[in-house]
C-alpha cells in the first residue's frame, strides 16, 4: 500500500510539472492565445486555483496594454491581491497602479493588505508593496504612504530602502504638506552605505528639494566616493547635484604665480612678499573638497553609458581646471564611433567646448574628416570643427583641411558644397597666412556650371576683399574678366557690385566705366537682379565722375576756380552718356521695382553731397561667425544646447542654467562637510534609524570581556574550544540522557516561546490595522 501510495504521489507531481511546461510553453509560443470574453476572464479570475488566476491576470494586462477596457473586472483582480505567489502579487500591482486613480474607493479596500506586505519576509515583497502604495495617487493615502516611506528607510533591507528613496517624490506629488517628514527621511536615506540607495535619494533630493543645498553638506564627501559604484541614471543625478554645489559652495580663487615661482623659488607663492605686484601667470586654487569630486569622477570617463562621459565633460567644463576639461576631450572624441545619433549628440557638445578651446582638438583633426555614410547634420558639425581649430593646426593638418574642403566644394550635393565654400572662407579670415591660398581656391570655382557653386564662392571672394580692399584691385579686375563666363545671375550681381565698390580708385584710370559699357550691349536680356546691379554701378560711376568735376571747380593747378560741372542733359561725357543711356533702357523695362530705384538714384544724384553718403559710403567688413555661435554658454548635454537655445514662441523652455559662482567669503563652513560630527548633532531626535546602524550599534554595545571570539568580533557562548574538547572526551552515555532531557525541556519551552511570540505578532497586527483604519477614514 504504501508503494501504490508513493507511486501515486510521484505521478500527482508529474502531472503538476507536465502542466506548468505546457503552459510556460503555450505562454513563450508565438501564436497568439485564443481572447476570451469578460465572463471567461472573470471566472478565471476567481477560480481557486493559482494557475488559472495567473493566467487571467495575463490576458487582463494583456488587454490593459492594448487599451481594451479592463477597469470593470477591477474587484475581481483586487481581490488576488492576498494571493501568496509573487508572480500573482506584480500583475495585481501593476493593474492597481494603472486604474486606482479611476476606481479610489476599490483601491482603498487593498491599502491593508498592501500594508501587511511591507512586513513579509521576503524584501522584494516589501519593496515591492512599498513601490505600488506609492504608485497609487489617491490623496486619501498620502498619510500612510508616509508611513510606509518612513518604515522602508529604516528597512534592513538595501532593496526596501532604494524603494522609500524612489518614493519620496511620488509622495511629494501627492501631498506637498508631507514635506518636512519627507525631508526627515530623504536626509536619512542620503547618508546610506549602499550606493544604491544614496544614488536613488539624490534623484529623489533633485525633483523635491533642489535648493536644500544644506542637507548635502554632511553626506558630500560619501556621495562622492560612492558615484563611481552607483548605475548610470544615478551617476546622472549625481553628477548635476555636484555642479551646482560646486558653483554655490566653493569660490573660484586664482593666485599669482611668477617666473621665478616655477623654477623653484617659492618663497612669495601667494603673493605676500615684497614682489607681489610684478607681473605673473593667474593659477587656479582648487578647494581639497572639490578636487576630491573632479579626481573621484575621472574613471567615469571609460563608463559604457554615451550620457555620463557628456555629464563628467560638464562637471570639469563648469567647475573644472583646463587640465581636467582637456582629459575629457579623448573620451567625447571616442563617442563619434557610436550610432548616428550619439555621434551627433557628442558633436554638439564638442563643439560646445572647441568654441573656447580650439588648440586641444588638434591632435584629434582626422577623427573630423567627412564621411560617405555622414548624415547631414553630422557632416555640417565636422567641417564646423575643422574650420575652428584651423588656425591652431600646423602645416600638414591646414593642408589636409583645405585639400578635403576642396575635393568636397566640387562635389555634387549642392548643400555639401556651398558649406565647404563657406568653411574655406571662414579657414581663410582666421587665418591671413593661408587667405591667398583659399581665394585661389575659390576664385577657381566662379567659372563653374554649377552656379550655387559660383555664387557661394563669389559671396565668400567679396568676404575676403572687403577686409582689405586695397590688396586686392587685381582680384577685381580678375573678377571684371569672368563676366561673360559666369552664367549664374547670382555670381554675375555680385561681380558687378564689387566693380561698382572699386570704381573710384585710380580717378579716370578705373575699368568700371567701360565695364559698364559692355553690360549695357546686353542690359535686356540680363536677370532683373543683375540690372539692379548695373543701374547702381552706373549711378556710382557718375556720382565719382560729378564728384571729380566738383574737385576741379573748387580749386584748379593755381588755386584759380575751374568750370561749373555741366547738367546732365548737356554733359557730352563718356560717363554722362552711359548714365542716360542707362536712364533711357530703364524707363522702358518691365520691372516697376527697377523703375522706382533709378527714379530714386537720379533724385538723388541731383545733390552730390547726399548721394556720396548714401551711395559712397565705407561699408564694415562682413564677419563669417561659427554657426554654433548661438549655442555658446549653454549647458554641455541640455537639450537646449542641440537645440540652438531653444528660446522664442515655439522653442524649448524650461531650461536651467547652473549657478554663478559664490563669492568668496560667503561660501558655507568647510567643517559642515566633515565626517567626525557626532550622530546626535546630524540628526534631530526623531530621525529614522536604519536597520544596519541598529545592528552595528547591538553589536558594539555587547559585553565581550572574558569570553572568547570567533575572529570576526562575535562571541561564541561561554566557553573557549578547551572546554567543549574536554566535554566530548566525558562519558556518551551520560551526554545521550542529558541530551533527551535537555530536548524535552527544550521543546516545551519552545513551544511556550512560539505561543507568546504569536500572541505578540497578534497585538501589533491588531494595532497597525487600528492605526490604518483611522488614516483611512
């Protein structure tokens, strides 16, 4: 009988595990299970047997997610909120978080049960119930979400804590009057042991109260030891708290450091000697406090995550020395070998920091040259690069750069080449020694067919003359004789207008008079904004040619008057001529808009002087700034950096500068940031003591005098190794008897230990159900 009932039994089990495989196996199947109807689900739901309301609480979830309506089958889920599998316990959660708010009286049923959870055994089990309490925004709570927030900081369990530490701000949403409890807490959780829990703490001290600077004093310097072992999305937090605590408690000071200061002489380091207003290098002085975080976050720099070597660049870039911010620079370059968009992102913020430190990015030139497989934006970023640190290169890297710019100013995307005439023209304003080298280059490039190609590199050629025009009448002239070559109306305007600019050097010697001569054979059949062109070409070679009339009749070779300037209608000069000839084909063009403009140049070449300021005037030399000039001064990493600012009516808000630096003087105690402060004078008297303190203060308080140890500290009942060797080598008979004795005494007064231990456990569940019953009424 006993066999059949073993055998029984074994085959009972079997079944068991053939069920659970074939419906883990139907579950990982890629078929999609048969959908069922509200009454199917619910009397799953209600069945008795786990892996039926298993396998509800899957299809519920299942239709929660595809926005199927779920919420009327919500006291049938609720109810399993008991169940002891844990599996069972998340699903019901999980839907718990996603309708409390549409259902608060139901969900208020399974606040006790939740609450009993953060007493289980298991620490998942009370994080977990400690995460869904949380999770459910229902004001009613708020009372007892502290409660529970207050009963996992003290957890023993490092898990339980990180839980309390991520709801606190959930917490806060809730009911911001639970703020100074909540405070009680987070200054609890931000001295923890475990990273994992003071990283959790920070995040939550940022999105409650970021201001609170004075609670991180005490806890700083472990923060900063711990950041290294924290995950990424707390490295994060961390890294930003620390940037801002920087810039608000510890003063930027520089010293004066002389020559003979760094050959050895140190005698007037800080300048108190008789010498101190000679002339000498300034020289950071770095807080011991803040050096310790800049040294701490270096290893950062190697981490796996794009996000956290972009915050370690921006915590050496804003509170920093130059050394730091240049070991940076090698791991921002390393990101480029990512995915397009992190090689974007980085690219934002390395041109962010070569704005203001060109020289470092040197070395790093090929790591900037243009790629096939380059997206737009990625490649307008690399030639942005090159051209800002190509004035700092040496000879061999400014040759490489314009021999790339060059083979890219002939390709054939119209967009990739008119940025790489734009950056040959910005290599050759920060850099005279190579501007004869790039007009070469671009004064190669008016001829071509592709007239985007021509206008850009002719609107780059006026760039570069008129800085100095005096050193570039050839290049005019040059210029002069492409007219009949360059096709596009564009480049044809600006060739014109540059003729016009330079038409009153040399007094009659110039060729913009005969210039003009020859545009006006073929003034029909030109584009309108090339006519635009020709009739302010002529109207400034008249206005030079009446000025030089003006000249002559003020004052001739003996100081005698010279002849009145005749009108223009009796003028029989060359210059006269072409002007009303150029009056005469535009009176009868199509283009009111270059009828109105040659009314306008005739009214006013009527008064000389008054044309000659308007029409003769210098005009500034025009500057080709970066294109990421908009974005200086914002935050390496923030979304307004890759957004350009992101300010105006549809632009990014929200963003938050760092702080300005505390003024020395007003810059908090550095004895705040000590670790020797006694426990009583950190906290007040109501603090949570962690479960970990607690043991370690037990442990501590234990008398040890005269017994010995186990060699970590504990002591191991009251005799030493001697006499439990001399007890074994007495009689076995003697130790059986004693030993049944001393079992019986044993077992019965055990079971009066488990009988007062369960009347205790009674007491205390009937007063935390008493106690969440008030909160809940």
């Amino acid at each position: 009988m006993e066999s059949i009932a073993r055998i029984s039994s074994l085959l009972e089990s079997a079944r068991e595990l053939t069920l659970d495989a074939a419906s883990a196996a139907a579950r990982n199947s890629r078929s999609s299970t048969k959908p069922l109807d509200r009454a199917q689900i619910k009397k799953l739901l209600d069945s008795r047997n786990e892996r039926e309301v298993l396998d509800g609480l899957r299809r519920v979830i299942m239709m929660m997610y595809r926005s199927q309506k779920t919420l009327p089958l919500f006291s049938s889920v609720v109810k399993n909120v008991a169940s002891p599998s844990l599996e069972i316990k998340k699903l019901v959660y999980i839907y718990l978080i996603h309708h409390a708010e549409q259902e608060p009286d139901l969900a208020l049923l399974s606040i006790n049960t939740i609450q009993k959870s953060l007493s289980d055994p298991n620490p998942q089990v009370r994080a977990l119930a400690l995460r869904t309490m949380s999770g459910i925004r229902v004001p009613v709570i708020s009372q007892i979400v502290s409660l529970a927030i207050r009963k996992g900081a003290g957890d023993m369990s490092s898990h339980v804590r990180r839980a309390a530490a991520l709801a606190i701000p959930k917490c806060y949403r809730l009911d911001p009057s639970q703020l100074p409890q909540l405070l009680e807490y987070l200054s609890t959780l931000l001295g923890d042991k475990q990273y994992y829990v003071a990283g959790a703490a920070v995040t939550a001290f940022l999105e409650v109260c970021p201001e609170r600077l004075d609670l991180i004093h005490k806890h700083y310097r472990g923060l900063v030891k711990m950041i290294v072992d924290m995950d990424e999305w707390s490295q994060l937090a961390t890294l930003r708290l620390m940037a801002i605590y920087a810039r608000r408690c510890f003063p930027r000071r520089t010293k004066t450091v002389r020559s003979s200061d760094k050959t050895g002489n140190l005698e007037n380091f800080y300048g108190d000697g008789a010498d101190a207003s000679s002339e000498g290098e300034q020289v950071l002085v770095v807080d011991p406090d803040l050096e310790l975080l800049l040294s701490s976050i270096k290893p950062l720099l190697q981490s796996r995550n794009s996000a956290v070597v972009v915050a370690v660049a921006r915590c050496y870039s804003a509170v920093g020395t130059p050394a730091y911010v240049q070991t940076s620079i090698g791991p921002l370059i390393a990101l480029l070998r990512g995915a397009q968009d992190i090689e974007q992102i980085a690219l934002f913020n390395i041109v962010s920091i070569c704005l203001s430190r060109p020289a470092d990015f040197v070395r790093y030139a090929t790591h900037f040259l243009v790629r096939a497989t380059d997206a737009q934006p990625v490649w307008e970023l690399k030639l942005e690069i090159l051209t800002l640190i190509f004035p700092h290169s040496p000879p061999h890297i400014k040759s490489l750069v314009l021999n790339e710019l060059e083979h890219f100013s002939r390709g054939s995307d119209k967009a990739l080449v008119r940025e790489a005439v734009r950056a040959i023209g910005r290599c050759a304003q920060t850099d005279t020694a190579a501007s004869q080298r790039c007009l070469r280059l671009l004064l190669g490039q008016i001829t071509s067919l592709d007239g985007t190609l021509a206008a850009e590199s002719l609107t780059v050629i006026r760039h570069l003359i008129q800085q100095d025009p005096a050193a570039h009448v050839a290049t005019v002239v040059r210029l002069a004789k492409n007219l009949d070559s360059a096709t596009d109306p564009q480049a044809r305007a600006t060739i014109i207008w540059l003729v016009g600019e330079f038409s009153g050097l040399n007094g009659e010697d110039n060729i913009a008079a005969d210039v003009l001569r020859i545009l006006l054979k073929d003034f029909a059949s030109e584009s309108e904004i090339a006519k635009r062109q020709i009739v302010l070409l002529g109207a400034k070679v008249y206005l030079h040619y009446v000025n030089r009339q003006i000249e002559e009749s003020q004052g001739g070779p003996e100081g005698e008057p010279g002849p009145a300037p005749a009108l223009l209608e009796d003028d029989d000069h060359a210059v006269a001529k072409l002007w009303r000839y150029v009056l005469l084909l535009v009176r009868y063009d199509t283009s009111y808009d270059l009828r109105d403009r040659t009314r306008l140049y005739k009214a006013l070449l009527s008064v000389p002087q008054l044309a000659t300021l308007m029409l003769l005037a210098p005009k500034p030399a025009p500057q080709a700034p970066s294109p990421s000039e908009t974005r200086k001064g914002y935050t390496l990493g923030s979304a307004a950096l890759v957004l350009a600012g992101g300010g105006g009516v549809h632009g990014l808000r929200g963003y938050e500068d760092l702080p300005e630096w505390v003024q020395p003087g007003r810059e908090p105690d550095p004895a705040l940031r000590d670790s020797d402060v006694p426990v009583g004078s950190r906290y007040s008297e109501k603090r949570v003591v962690p479960a970990a303190e607690a043991l370690d203060a037990a442990v501590k308080a234990a008398p040890t005098a005269g017994r010995s140890t186990n060699g970590l500290g504990a002591a191991v009942g009251g005799k030493t190794l001697d006499d439990w060797l001399a007890e074994d080598e007495g009689g076995d008979e003697e130790e059986s008897e004693e030993e049944e004795e001393d079992d019986d005494e044993e077992e019965e007064e055990d079971d009066g230990e488990e009988e007062e231990e369960f009347e205790e456990e009674e007491e205390d569940d009937e007063e935390d159900r008493g106690e969440s019953g008030r909160l809940i009424a």
